[in-house]
RNA sequence: GGGAGGGUGUCCGAGUGGUUAAAGGAGACGGGCUGUAAACCCGUUGGCUCUGCCUACAGAGGUUCGAAUCCUCUCCCUCCCA
C-alpha cells in the first residue's frame, strides 16, 4: 500500500493555479470554457469526479494518467470522487473498431471490487477534502426501463447521439452499433447528473477519447437543472514514434503487480525514448517544474546517461507499488544489467534481483528450450526453437547456439539467469 | 418480413477447386548499430515427439482423387426495401 508516495505529493506552488498546472503538464487537451473553468477551480473547493469501467481485472496505464489528474485536484483543494462503472460496465462503452462482448454480471462484479481497491490507492480519503468513492449500479440497476426512457431518455437528441464520434465510426463501419452500446453516453450523462445532485460534483475529466461521453453528461445537468458544469478531456498519451503508449511488447501495462510485475513496469518506464520522457515526466510525476527542466537539461547534454528515464521509472514505480518495491526493482535492474559477470553479483543481492523476475524451476541438464517457455520468455516450444537459432537466447549472459542445449552448473548451485532479446529476463531457480 | 452483399491468420487485406500453413501490409519478436533509447538495415512470425505429422480460412454436414474456394443447413454482420 504506497502510502508514502500520497504523502509526499505536491502540486508545484510556483503556479499561480492549479489550472495553470494541468496546462503545463500537458493535461488539458479539451476542455468546457477555459476561463469559466479556470475561475471555478479558483473561487473554492469543487468537486470532480472520473469513472473507471470495469473492463479487465486491472487498471492499466491509461488510467494512471486520470488518477493522477483527481489527486493533483484534491491536491489543490477539490474533493474528488472515483466511480467504477458497475453498471455501465455491464453496457460497454463503443469503441471505434467493433462490438464489445458482453462480459457476465459476476465477472463485472468481481472486476468492480478490484478496481475500486485500485482507485482507492491513489486518493486520500481523509484529510481535509478526503475523496469519495461510488458505484453507478447503486443508481442504475433500480431505475426501470420505463422510468429510464421517460426521465432520461426525452432530454437526449438521437441526432447529437449518433454526432459522437465513435458512435459516428461504428456506423460508417461494416460492424454497426447495437442500441446496447449506442445508449451507454445516456448511462454517463446520467452519472454525472445523479453526482452533481447528491454531491455536487461540477467537474468530470477523463480522456479526450471520452469528450462525447463527458459532454452527454453536462448536456443533460444543463438541460435538466440548468447549470453550467465543467470537464476536462486529458490528452491522449501517445508515442513520439507513433507506437501505442502503455503497451510493453504487444500487452498493456497493468497497475496490478499480478498482471505486470514491479520490475516489469519499472523496466517499460526506463526504455522511455528521449523524445518522450520530459512529457511523461509532467503528467506521471509530481516532480516539479524545476526538476523536470533540470532533467530536461541533462536529456540534452547527457543523452545516454538516462537520468531522466531513470528518475522517471523510480518516482512511478514507487507511487503505483511503493517506494521498497521501486527500490527492488531499480536494484533488481541495476544488478542484472550492470556487470556482464553475473557469478561475481553477491548471492543475496542476486536472488533478491531475480524474486523481481518471472521464473521457473530447474537444475543442470534441463532443457533451455523448454525453460524458456516455462518461464513465459517464448509462447511455444516452435518459438524457443526459433529464438536460439536467431542468437536471441542467452543463460547467464553466455549465448545459446544449440536448440537441444540443457542447463549447465547453476550459480551458487541454486541459481539461472534467463534472457531473450537485450533485455527481457527470467529467473531458473533450483528447486529446494 | 423481403432482397443483395459479406464472415480468411494478432489486425488490415489478397485469394473463387490442385506447388495454400495461405500474397501484401501493419504489429510483434530476434539480430546488427547504440545508451536496456530513437532512426535505420537484416531476419522471423500456427502447433508438435520437426527432413515428417497435426490443426486452421464463422459452425455443422456434403460433393470431389483433391476445397478457404462448389452445394446444403445454422449462426453472425452490412446495405437496400417494408
């Protein structure tokens, strides 16, 4: 439980605001007018809330970036709400490309008390603006179709409905729109309807990729209460390459150590490119401005030194999992990559390296190719075949040449170090 | 309800009876160069007991020496009409 990392949070005071903030992180892509927005942030507490669909069993690194942007809010004196989508959730919220399947009311469930375990991380539920968490099946699953379709349903216009761009998409697609995931903005407006009213709430962000979604809801407050709320749409992260962010080798990066280990999220942090890092350092960190320029600096003059990359893995890794497991990770990452000699590493220092990796049982004589795929280094026997005749397997840092090769002396007769590629490792440990 | 078109590997997409495990592209992975970057160059990319065998072109069945390609039924999608 990172409590350190919500303690030692700070927004940079050298801002004259917290909105001034948001938009030198490179937070605010979108937003309602600016300037009403500005002033409301500045004229007293407000409250702000994000909702988070139950989709996975994790929250991922897309996600991070909202988390962050209600804790520099409560930070800055808002009180911020998390919702999970227990109830919309069960809709699914369109995606351009195709259909959801539906996933069942018990997995929605079980992923619901999750990711409120999760969100509930990264705010601080007491203090003097603790946050609030909700679930908007505590509003839905009693509301009746036809109380649905009368009190909600007359206020939405199917012609700004289906404006929406992924709405929009999907019906240009060959894959259409089922009226299931086409009412899924009205669950969300509604949402933030039912929070302005029992809370107050008069701002929601979330991801430009949501703006339809965030707009639904300000619409409908509008409309029904007549007022003006607020949202912000946060950019969306990506690449300077143009490869998709928070995917590592093909799969997102999860905030559950179960799904992306410690060492695994550090690593995928510290291969940030150049180009990328003084940015992801703005919206994933609360380093301040003078740091980041600092670092920004030595980008320049010291490209291959890292610091910022180095910096950057330590201060995230520490807020999603801790500041000991941060530490492991850099350790664990600094030990197997630093000296060729892995025999030469300490034994503790070298085990404790390799609790960080995935790992698998074995002893001498026992078959690389097979350890590879025990390990999860390669998806099938086929592919280990293939990754050894490429000259892309290595066994404590010693080239395998032979598909056949089997285990040789382990160090300190306990110990493997099992490496595809430049950099993806995995521990062969003997068993007791 | 009626009619037309369509469902191919991670994704996009060619292929309308026989060198098709399936063109091409993207993605991913590996090698080289580097800084555990980026860019670039080269290679790989269904599984296995691997000079062979098995499984695959929505699902089931059929025709044929032989099918992703032809036929029948089922499921799903798109478009037009109602």
């Amino acid at each position: 439980m990172p409590t350190q990392a919500l303690a030692r949070q700070r927004n940079d005071s050298t801002f004259p605001s917290i909105w001034d903030e948001l938009t030198w992180r490179g937070l605010v892509h979108v937003s309602t007018d600016p300037e009403a927005l500005a002033r409301a942030l500045a004229a007293g507490p407000l409250t702000a809330y994000c909702g988070f669909d139950p989709t996975a069993p994790s929250l991922h690194l897309g996600h991070l970036t909202q988390l962050l942007v209600l804790r520099r809010l409560q930070l800055a004196g808002h009180r911020p709400i998390g919702l999970v989508g227990g109830s919309t959730g069960l809709i699914g919220d369109p995606r351009p490309s195709a259909e959801r399947t539906l996933n069942s009311r018990e997995t929605v469930a079980a992923w619901v008390e999750r990711l409120r375990e999760q969100v509930g991380r990264f705010l601080d539920f007491e203090g003097p603006s603790p946050a609030r968490m909700v679930n908007n099946l505590d509003w839905t699953a009693g509301l009746s179709a036809i109380d649905f379709l009368r009190d909600i349903g007359k206020h939405y216009r199917v012609g700004t409905m289906l404006k929406k761009d992924a709405v929009a998409a999907r019906l240009n697609s060959e894959a259409g729109i089922s009226y299931t995931e086409f009412s899924y903005q009205i669950l969300q407006g509604y949402d933030f309807l039912q929070l302005y009213r029992e809370h107050g709430c008069t701002l929601q962000t979330g991801g430009s990729d949501q703006w339809g979604n965030l707009t639904s809801g300000i619409d409908l407050i509008h409309r029904v209460e007549g007022v003006a709320v607020h949202a912000i749409g946060t950019p969306l992260i990506t690449n300077s390459d143009g490869r998709k962010f928070s995917k590592s080798e093909g799969t997102a990066v999860w905030l559950d150590p179960e799904s992306t280990t410690p060492y695994a999220f550090f690593q995928f942090w510290l291969n940030t490119a150049d180009a990328d890092v003084i940015e992801r350092l703005k919206v994933f960190t609360f380093l301040s401005r003078d740091e980041i320029d600092g670092l920004e600096q030595a980008v320049q003059e010291r490209p291959g030194a890292r610091e910022a990359q180095r910096r950057l893995a330590w201060e995230v890794t520490a807020l999603v999992h801790g500041d000991e497991a941060a530490d492991a990770a850099r350790d664990a990452s600094a030990a197997l990559f630093g000296s060729g000699d892995l025999a030469a590493l300490p034994p503790a220092m070298l085990e404790a390296a390799l609790a960080e990796l995935p790992s698998a049982t074995g002893e001498p004589g026992t078959s690389v190719a097979g350890l590879l795929v025990a390990t999860g280094l390669t998806a099938s026997a086929g592919e280990s075949r293939r990754a050894i005749a490429q000259g892309g397997v290595y066994v404590d840092n010693e080239r395998v040449t032979d598909a056949e090769a089997v285990l040789g002396p382990m160090l300190h007769d306990r110990f493997a170090v099992l490496r595809r590629g430049k950099r993806t490792l995995a521990a062969v440990v003997r068993d007791a």
